[in-house]
C-alpha cells in the first residue's frame, strides 16, 4: 500500500495542460551561464546513495551531457534549494 501524500495540487488538471499554459515563472531560465553556477559549486563532501524517479527526458537530457551527469542534476537540485532559501529569507526580512 502506497502511502498518500496530501495534496493541493490538481493532477489531472495538470496532466491536461499544455507547456504553455503551465506557469514556470519562478523558475529560473536554464541558460549556459545558469548551468556554470550550478557546476561551479564546491563538492559537499558526505553524500547518500538513493533510489530516485526523474522523468525520462530529464534524465536522458542530462545523460547527453556526458559523464558527469549525476554530478550535475545534483548541482541543479543544490541551487533549487539555495535559491528557495535566500527567498524564504528575503521575505522574513
């Protein structure tokens, strides 16, 4: 038995919209120099070992890129949380 989150998102509305109606505008544009300030990150020393699902064309995006890949959806996730961080900071201020 699956256990449930809930949740407030509506999945099947989700899964009917098309790329263009799904508003990403707090995410940021993942351009060439994004990417080198996600890599340029220095490596934290302990890491886990996990089992986790990625949607097949993110991960076949990334493979493309060559070895280093894992590395590198590691550095983009690192950023994510960075990112949420600093904006959760800037509003407690």
């Amino acid at each position: 038995m699956m256990n449930e989150r809930k949740t407030k998102t509506d999945f099947e509305k989700l899964a009917a919209m098309t790329d263009d109606e799904i508003d990403c505008s707090d995410i940021p544009e993942f351009t060439e120099e994004f990417l080198a300030t996600v890599e340029g990150f220095a490596e934290i020393p302990e890491k886990e070992m996990i089992s986790i699902r990625i949607d097949k064309p993110i991960l076949d995006f990334y493979r493309q890129m060559g070895k280093g890949y894992q590395s590198r959806i590691n550095a983009v996730l690192r950023a994510h949380v960075e990112i949420t961080q600093r904006k959760r900071m800037q509003k407690r201020a």
